[in-house]
C-alpha cells in the first residue's frame, strides 16, 4: 500500500511543478517581449501580484538592467512616479523602488538626461517623490554630470533654486522643505 501512495504524491507532484512552469512560461514569455520599462515598471507596482508574478518581474528587470537594456535610474525613477496617487505615494511602487535600491541600481547614479533621478523630482515639482528618494538614500550634494551647460555641475538644492527661478509659478515650498532651503523668495 505505501509504494502506491509514494507512487501518487510523486505524480501530483509532477503534475503541479508541469502546472507551475508553464504558467511561469507564459508570463515569462510575455515579459521578454516588453522593449521598454515602462510596461514592466507599471506592472510591477500593481498591488494585486501574486508572489511567483513579482519574483518573474524582478528577474526580468534584474536581467534587462544587469545586460544594460534598461537603466537602472530610469527606471527608479518612473517607478515612483507612476507611483504617485495624488496625495500619497501606493505602498507597492516605494516596495519596488526599495527593492530597486537593495538590488541593482545606485539611487544617486544619473539617468539619461545626467541627472540622478532626484533632479527629476525637483524639477517636477513632486515633494511625495523627493521625500521617498531622500529615504531611500538619494545625496542632495551629488552633482548634475551631464546635462545642459547651465545645469552641470549643480546640486539638488542649486538646482532647486534654478527651477523656482525658471517656473515661478510653481509653488515648491514642500520640495525646499524637504531639501532644508530656505524659502525665501529669491
């Protein structure tokens, strides 16, 4: 009696490896065919994955930053910004970022432009943003790389003032605030 009963715990057991790889197959083959970050980034925040979809989505964008496919800070980036939910930022796009940060990408590093993705914050006018980076460890003092030849070699809190100082009707007390400048109107 017992080797039939091994003999069926070996076949559910095989039935349900079969059943899980095809379905990671099938997500899988789906995400390879992503050219871009901003699908993957999109699906990645939602709430509603399941653990084997969330760790198919991490190898992926393991696998697309590590081969340079994507850039890390990019995709930091839009992470939190789509992230964004009017006044709050969704718990499973700061989880994503957070793991971003532990695994693959330096929160400081420059984004295509040649900025970190702090500066796109500032620039964008986005305190909920600027306050998850400061978190996760972004430097205010790193400096612009590349850019235009006003902006290079700013910091965050330089280009802040520059920012206020090209779009004065953006209020961006939260993001001075945040970045410890004083508020004093120019």
């Amino acid at each position: 009696m017992k080797p039939r009963n091994h003999r069926i715990y070996w076949i559910v057991s095989i039935g349900f490896v079969a059943i899980l790889c095809a379905y990671f197959g099938q997500q899988y083959s789906k995400l390879r065919s992503v050219d871009h970050h901003l699908p993957l980034v999109a699906i990645s925040i939602s709430p509603d994955l399941d653990w084997l979809s969330e760790r198919v989505i991490e190898y992926e964008l393991k696998r697309r930053i590590t081969n340079g496919d994507f850039r890390g800070p990019d995709v930091l980036s839009d992470t939190l910004l789509m992230g964004l939910d009017r006044d709050d930022l969704r718990p499973s796009a700061f989880r994503r970022a957070e793991w971003l940060v532990e695994n693959l990408v330096d929160v400081n590093s420059e984004m295509i432009g040649g900025h970190p993705p702090l500066f796109a914050a500032i620039i964008g006018n986005e305190p909920l943003m600027v306050e998850q980076l400061l978190r996760l460890g972004a430097d205010p003092t790193v400096e612009a790389v590349v850019g235009s030849p006003d902006d290079e070699g700013m910091d965050a809190v330089e280009y802040a003032k520059m920012a206020r100082a090209i779009l004065p009707d953006r209020d961006m007390t939260e993001v001075f605030e945040l970045l410890s400048i004083e508020t004093a109107t120019k």
